[in-house]
C-alpha cells in the first residue's frame, strides 16, 4: 500500500496572551534563525487537540489517559454483569489487567504511569473476566487491538510492556512565531473590598505576556492510521484537521480572551514525505504593519519553491484564508467544505488503494 501524508499548516494571530509558559511563569520561546521566537509547546497543543476531540467524535471512539484504569474495568464489569458486587469486581478489574501484562500497585495508585487505554479495550477486558477466559494472551491482545482514535494518532507507551505500546501516526509541531518577539509586562494591583481605610493596594503581582502570528504544523501518516482504525480513517482525519483548527491551549485564557481562530488553514495530501513548511521563516518577517499578509505569502512561496525542486507536489491540496491569495496553495473556500473535501479526498485515496 503506498504511503499517503496528511499535512496541515496553519498561521494564527494570537493577541496578547501566555498560552503555555514555562517553569519561571515566562511565556515560552525559541530561537530560530538567531531571532527570539514565541512558541507553544507541541505537548500544550496535543492536549487541546484531544479536548476539542470531546466535540467532535462520540466518547466511546476516545481513550482515557489515567493511572485510575482499575475503575474503568471495574465499572465495565458491573455494567456487562450487575449481579456482581463492587468488592468482586474490583478484584476482578485487578486480576484481568495483570493477566494483560500490567503490574498493578493497588486501586487508587493503579499503575505506576499514566496508561492510555480505550473504552472498548475496557470492555473487551471486562467481558474476558466475566467469562472466565483463563488465556492470558487473550487479555493482553484485548489490551492490544481496539484503539481509540487518539490513541491511533498520538500512540502509547507502556514502561512494563513493550508489546503494548503504540507507534504515534500524528506529528505535532511546536508553534513558533513568524517574526522575532520581546517578551512585555503586564503589572497589576488589587485593593481589599472592606478595608476603606486606606488607598493602598493589597496585592501587587507581575504577568509576562506577549503577541505573535505563529506557523502550526502537524502530519499524520494515513497509511498508518489505516492499519489502526482502518475505514474511519475520513473520518479520523477529517475531525484532526477540524480539531487542529479550533483548538487553543487555555493558559490564562481567564486573563487575556485570546481565543481565535487561523487566518490561514492550508492542507495537502502527499505520497512522498511530510513536509514542514518553517523555513519560510527563517528569516523572521518584519513589518510595521502587522505579520499576516506577508508571512501568507512568505508560505505560499516556501511551498512553491520546495515542492517545484525538492519535493513531489501535493496530490490534493485545500486552503481556507481570510486574506486574498494567488492560488498558488489551491482555490480558496469555507473552512467546513474545506474540512468536507479532506474526508471525502481521502476516502477516495485510500480506496483506491485497498482496491
């Protein structure tokens, strides 16, 4: 089967805001062709992404990430058998992980790490138990197949147990800005409700912040993902792109409503490799009026130059943008046909290819 990539690459204006800061409260930073650049931790965005994904695809197509994963099998039991008392099934939920291959400290530690398991790896464990399945290879292929979509995209690792670890098919950048940034602050003073006596302010802090127009830039490789979720690949696209686009790390949302969205969304089906389109940027953008226009046209010629000389071109390729563009990354068009044309391109690839 020939490898097909999903890339999407976005630019964002996020307006004053510390999305994701560092150990010292600093906003994060970069340096990328010898100018400070912000940035978000591909980490910080992987864990809005999987949020946004409770909007779009049903609760049983998404895992949990928890170290509570007796619970889990233990209410699955209860729920497959409600004749059996909640002090059974937990012995039960603990007996069927360690045949699985899991080493189990006790209830409320679970395991030692945070496990990724999909509800219906949870169901699947439950059900064996209940049956009496006494082929631990039975419990530890249940706790194999049956992935949930964002465990498919983002895998899992397993300390314990190598063989239950899942390769990642998704690839998350960290999001840098287009153009060079200074960090600014935000002081700030507050005064006791009762204490009319005095002027004086109660409580003085500081907050960094600052403001950029950031590339994004993620793959998923659909082949792979074919081989874990096989036909909902479309969909499982379909909704990463989506989720991509409307996801944004919450740090101090509270302080800064810095919630947007993308001035641009471009998106490309490749058969030859991934392809980050950040050295557009090595040069950081400078301008007195404002980074968008010209970091979209600093895009459009980075993909023009790299797919007409290093790199195949795409085989499809889709982009949404508030701003005009040349039509060198494809025709213009609402995010949500955007966003129908992904899943409906890549059922007909992979079709043709499984055919």
């Amino acid at each position: 089967m020939k490898k097909l990539y999903l890339d999407v690459h976005a630019l964002e204006t996020v307006p004053p805001s510390c999305v994701n800061r560092d150990d010292t409260g600093s906003p994060k930073s970069a340096i990328y062709g010898g100018k400070v650049r912000s940035r978000v931790s591909s980490q910080a965005w992987k864990k809005a992404i999987r949020e946004n994904f409770k909007k779009i695809f049903r609760e049983e197509d998404l895992g949990l990430r928890t170290k509570k994963i007796v619970e889990m099998v233990q209410k699955d039991i209860s729920k497959l058998d409600a004749s059996i008392d909640n002090e059974k099934a937990e012995k039960m939920a603990i007996k069927a992980l360690e045949n699985a291959g899991l080493k189990i400290k006790n209830v409320e530690s679970g395991t030692d790490a945070l496990m990724f398991m999909s509800r219906k790896q949870s169901e699947e464990l439950a059900r064996l138990i209940i049956v009496g399945e006494k082929d631990k290879k039975a419990f530890k292929k249940a706790l194999k197949e049956h992935p949930s979509f964002d465990m498919a995209l983002f895998g899992r690792m397993v300390a314990s147990d190598a063989e239950l670890n899942y390769d990642a098919c998704c690839q998350v950048s960290h999001a840098i800005s287009t153009h060079e940034v200074q960090t600014e602050y935000d002081y700030f003073t507050a005064v006791d409700d009762l204490d009319t006596n005095t002027a004086a302010s109660s409580h003085i802090g500081m907050n960094e912040f600052n403001s950029s127009t950031l590339y994004r830039y993620a793959t998923i490789d659909l082949t792979e993902l074919y081989k874990s979720v096989g036909l909902e690949v479309p969909k499982v696209a379909e909704g990463f792109v989506k989720a991509f686009v409307q996801s944004m790390p919450t740090g101090k949302e509270n302080s800064y409503a810095n919630r947007v969205l993308p001035c641009l969304v471009y998106v490309t089906i490749r058969s030859d490799l991934p392809l980050n389109l950040v050295g557009a940027f090595e040069n950081a953008v400078q301008s007195n009026a404002g980074y968008e226009e010209e970091s979209i046209r600093r895009l459009e010629k980075q993909a023009k130059n790299m797919y007409g000389l290093l790199a195949d071109q795409p085989v499809r390729s889709f982009v949404t943008c508030i701003h005009d563009i040349n039509g060198i990354l494809g025709e213009n068009e609402p995010l949500s046909k955007l966003l129908s044309d992904v899943g409906v391109a890549v059922q007909q690839l992979l079709e043709d290819e499984v055919a």
